[in-house]
C-alpha cells in the first residue's frame, strides 16, 4: 500500500531506514541543518524551524518526559516529484519491551519543508 501512495506522490529513490535510540534521527537532522523543518511534539506543533533549533526541541521535548522511553527512530528519505530530496522521521516512544498496545507509548514527527525559492 505505500509503494502505492509513493508512486501516486511522484516519490522515487525511497529509503526506509530503522535503528534504536535517536542517533539516526540526529544524524538526519544535520544532513538537511539548511532546510527548514516541521515538528509535531505532544503538545505543540511548530513550523519553518532550522536544524539547530530543532534539535533543542527535541531535547527539551524528550527532557520534559516523566516516564523512561526506549526510543526507536523510523526514517524515509526520498526525491519527490519536483526532484527535491526530502526526509519524514518519526521518534517512536515505548515505555515497556513488548510490542502491544500502550496507552504511554509516545510518537513524536519530523519532516523537511519545500525549500524556499531564492531569488538571484
């Protein structure tokens, strides 16, 4: 169903990459630090941040949890329609080790904007 959904938005050179912790979510963040971001945290939605700036939400959001989540980060980086590459991470909170439904596990979204036309 999402090779679908990529193939109708026009997406090529999908990768879908996986790890523990948020390395790769930082790792992310500093590829794309030129481009601007959106952030949906558990309480507020912020727009057009740089990169530095967001990675301290990101610790300020992950620092104002009172529970102790295991974190996993879910990436796609891919090229859209108009040729711009462009990334989707989510942070995905578990408080427990097993993989059922809890009312505590937490996500946290970041994409790429559309980069601003500049002109020279």
């Amino acid at each position: 169903m999402e090779t679908v959904i990529n193939w109708l938005l026009g997406r090529k050179r999908i990768v879908n990459q996986e790890s523990k912790g948020i390395d790769l979510a930082i790792y992310l963040i500093n590829e794309y630090k030129d481009r601007t971001f959106t952030f949906k945290g558990l309480k507020n939605k912020h727009f057009g941040i740089r990169g530095e700036e967001l990675l301290k939400l990101i610790q300020e959001e992950l620092e104002s949890m009172i529970v102790l989540y295991n974190y996993t980060t879910r990436a796609k980086t891919y090229t859209d329609k108009k040729g711009v590459s462009q990334v989707q991470i989510r942070l995905i909170g578990k408080v427990s080790m097993m993989h059922r439904y809890n009312p505590l596990d937490i996500e946290l979204y970041l994409e790429t904007e559309m980069p601003e036309k500049r002109i020279v």
